[in-house]
C-alpha cells in the first residue's frame, strides 16, 4: 500500500516537498500544505467504517495527516451537532444546528481537535518538546497534551488575555511566555525563536499537519447530518484557517467518494475591531489590509491573517458571505445562544451568532436553508466579556417568607404553573 | 549600518547566517543590496512585477512594513529589520 500522505505542496507555486517539520517554501515563501493520495483513501474509508470507528475525530484517521494510530489527544472530536429549535424559531430558520465545540476534549475549544493532530505527528517526527503562539485557547490546548503526552512545553501568549485563558495553561505547568504586545506581535516573535529552536512550534514548522485537524469539524457535521452537506455554514475567522480547512474537508468527502455533491455556502464571521478579512470581502478585494486589533473577542484577534486570502478564496468559490459585527453585538450573541439553547459560548460564538443573525435578516441565508454554525470555544473561558451584562442573583434570606416575598408567589407554586 | 534577521527559508543563500548587516536607506535598496551580496535573494521575497510576494511580511523594529511606508519605508542607522514568514492562527 502507498502511503496516504503523498507530499507537502506549496500553495502559491507547487512545488512538492517532503512530509517533515517545514512549513514555507523556500521558492516564495507560500504556505505548504498536505497532499494526499485521494485514490488510495477512497479504496479504503467508507461512511460504515467510519460509523464504526472510534467514538472521537480519529475515525476519520484516513484523511488525517498522521502516519501511526499512536494518537496523542484520543478524545478530541465527535461534539454534539445540536439541532436549535429555538434559536432556529427565534431567527426565522427551519433547520439551525449548533456544531457545539465548547465541550471539546480535554481543553474545551475546537484547538483540541488540531492540537491532537500536531502533537501526534510532532512525535512521529521525533520531537521532545512542543510550542505555540496563541490567543489563548490553543495554548491551554497544546499545555494540557503535553502534560498527559510528558513532552516539554513552551506557550506564548500576548499580555491581555482573559484569566481563565492564563489559568487554563499554567495549572498543566508548561513553561507560559507573556509577551507584551498583541498576538502579531507573539506570532513575529515565535516565528523567529521557530527558526533558532528545534521544538515542534505547532503553528508554524507543524502548521501543516495541525491545521488539518479542522477538516473533522466538516467531516463530523455531514456524518451528524446523515451524510448531507449544509446549505450553509457559519465559520469564525481569526487567521481564517478554520474556514479554509471547512471547504477543503467537503471537497475531500467528495473527492474519495463519501459524499456526491458539495453544495455548501461558506460564510465567515468577524468582530469589528478585527475584520481584515471581511473587510476586505465586503470591499470585494482578494486581498486583505493588516490591522491593529481591538475587540473583546480576543481568540479571534488576529490582524494579519495568514488565511486570509484563502478564506476570501473559499469563501468565494462557495458563493457565501461574510460580515461582521460589534462588540455590543458579540456579548448580544453570547445571551442569546445561552438563553436560547443552553450553551454558553466564548466571544468567537458570540461573533459567530452575530454575523449569523446579520445574515438571516439581510437574506443571505434564507428560511429553509439547512444552516450549522460553528460554535468553537467555551465562555467559561471570557468571563470578563460578559460579566458586566448578565445581572446579579437574587439574594435573600433562608426563610421561605422572605423567598415568597421576594418571588411574590400564590400557594400552588406561583409563575411556573 | 541596518541589522537584518533572516529566516530559516533564505538561510541557504547567506550560507546559514540568522543575522546580516547592510547599508540601505530604505526597504527596496535593502532588498537590492542583500541581492548583490546573497545572488537570489530578490526572487524569493518578490514576484516578477518586483512587488513583495503576498506571504513575506517585513517588520522594521518590530512594526510591520504594512502600517509604515511599504517598500519606501526609510531605514536608519541602527534599525532591525525582520523578514518572516506569514504563519498560521492559534
């Protein structure tokens, strides 16, 4: 049998190289990629074996670029696809899911996803100690599988992070860099300690592998679907990898024959105090403006996005959409997931459900469109971003007296019956 | 005299040096310079309309050439300059 994995490719040029710890082309400084030999996996999967593989996003191993089944991170994946009838009613829509990544496994984010990727290959490539730059939830991520993995870790972060997102590295004990600056600033930076280091930086020298973990949250949505694609997906955008590696898991189903047709309209969502990207989608350009972030929805405060250009691609390809939405909106979004559905999303969710609210109304996305926003991170990690808009409880005394005053209740129970 | 970090993908041309110095006033006679001291070194950081390809991002003492002057941002005695490669989301 030939190997699944046929090279690395660069995006902008072509030209092949081997699958090892490199992330640019040395000809044009493109982003490389993994090539698969699609004819080979399609002699192999097939939507039983799938059904019948692992409880996580391993079962789709066939079209991940891992080359053993020693996985690091065996629980990651296969979240609830939840059908939201009332967010669904409360905004016009027929059929809305929820892909629901904020109970991921182990760290809570669609990171873990990505994560179990890289650092199954890192070792495969014989590394000892793994690094990342981060916004917060990849860090927690990548500290929390090199705990249970033994593998030294180092994260860096960028200075204003939210607490819980602090918190959530320093309790698995890697070594946690602050850098003082926003998350270009972290990036620049780690790219350059990357190239004095020899550790698995897991987006950048690995950035290849780990940015193939994203394809499982478009393979887990059609499977969850009963092996349908969305009419439309609603995708939060920071680098804009997680969108692109949405299209490019679809046209994979189709490719070794899972799925017929792919019909679905990507569509990206942003923050206003970040939108690079949409920005320049709205502006109908192929090509982004850098910006200086400033938005509460900080996982997502990417203002060089090197994506960018393919989610405008994708994006394009697909005859989607995308919007953006401000800060007031993102903590709108946020209540309104929770108070509709029961899940309590970071700021990203808030974005997503924003744009998503934005493209209903504008009638980009229509009635009866099969619709799956992806909600990617738990808002028990940004607490700060709603603390101020959710109230105070009620306090009273421990008699019942006082709590019927208060609640002003008829004997049989009052308001609820 | 400007410091200029180099990045592991052009290493092969300035023989493996991480760091080497030039006399430029700005980021396109920069580029010229390396050019003549490292032969290549023009094609991998621009396409052949001579513009900077869309993936190299160049920073003059940390800030990004994008929020300066582009090509024509002035270098001064002392500055660093980092050439980079775009890199993924996290």
């Amino acid at each position: 049998m030939m190997a699944k994995m046929k090279a690395l490719v660069c995006r902008e040029c072509g030209k092949e190289y081997p699958t090892k710890a490199i992330h640019v082309c040395e000809m044009c400084f493109g982003p490389l990629e993994v090539k698969y030999n699609y004819a080979e996996v399609k002699g192999i999967i097939s939507r039983k074996k799938i059904e019948e593989g692992p409880r996580s996003m391993w079962r789709y191993a066939d079209l991940l670029p891992v080359e053993g089944t020693n996985y690091l991170g065996p629980h990651a994946g296969l979240t609830p696809l939840v059908r939201a009838k009332n967010l669904g009613a409360h905004l016009g829509l027929d059929e809305l899911y929820i892909k629901n990544d904020t109970v991921n496994h182990p760290t809570l984010s669609f990171k873990d996803r990505v994560v179990a990727v890289a650092l199954t290959r890192a070792r495969e490539l014989g590394f000892e100690t793994v690094a990342c730059a981060s916004t917060g939830n990849l860090a927690n991520s990548v500290a929390a599988h090199a705990a249970a993995a033994g593998m030294r870790c180092y994260v860096f972060i960028p200075g204003d992070l939210e607490a819980a997102k602090v918190l959530g590295n320093l309790i698995y004990k890697p070594n946690v860099v602050e850098v003082e600056g926003n998350y270009d600033d972290v990036n620049r930076l780690c790219s350059e300690i990357a190239g004095e280091h020899g550790w698995a930086f897991v987006n950048i020298n690995i950035r290849p592998y780990y940015a193939e973990g994203s394809k499982t949250l478009a393979f887990e949505t059609v499977e969850q679907l009963g092996w349908r694609t969305p009419d439309q997906v609603v995708i939060p955008m920071a680098s804009g990898s997680l969108l692109t590696k949405i299209w490019k898991g679809l046209h994979e189903m189709k490719a070794v024959g899972l799925i017929n047709e792919v019909r679905t309209k990507i569509n990206g969502a942003q923050a206003e105090g970040c939108s690079p990207i949409s920005t320049a989608f709205k502006a109908g350009r192929d090509f982004f403006k850098p910006v200086k972030p400033k938005t509460i929805a900080k996982s997502l405060a990417i203002g060089n996005p090197a994506d960018g250009y393919y989610a405008l691609k994708a994006t394009g390809e697909s005859k989607g959409s995308m919007d953006m939405v401000t800060d007031d909106e993102v903590v709108e979004g946020i209540k309104l997931l929770a108070q509709t559905e029961g899940i309590f999303a970071e700021t990203a969710g808030g974005v997503t459900i924003g744009v998503l609210q934005k493209l209903v109304k504008n009638g980009t996305i229509k009635k009866g469109d099969v619709t799956v926003a992806y909600i990617t991170g738990n808002g028990l990690k940004t607490q700060e971003a709603v603390i101020d808009a959710v109230g105070r409880p009620v306090r009273i005394q421990p008699s019942l007296v006082a709590f019927e005053k208060t609640f002003k209740m008829g004997k049989n129970g009052g308001g609820d019956s | 005299m400007i410091k200029v970090r180099i990045p592991t993908p052009l290493r092969p041309l300035t023989k493996g040096q991480g760091e080497v110095e030039a006399q430029a006033n700005n980021i396109a006679s920069m580029i010229e310079t390396l050019n003549n001291a490292h032969p290549g070194f023009k094609d991998r950081l621009c396409d052949e309309s001579g513009e900077l390809r869309r993936f190299v991002n160049i920073y003059v003492n940390e800030e990004d050439i994008r929020f300066l002057k582009g090509k024509e941002t002035a270098l001064n005695d002392g500055d660093e300059v980092s050439i980079v490669p775009a890199i993924a989301g996290g």
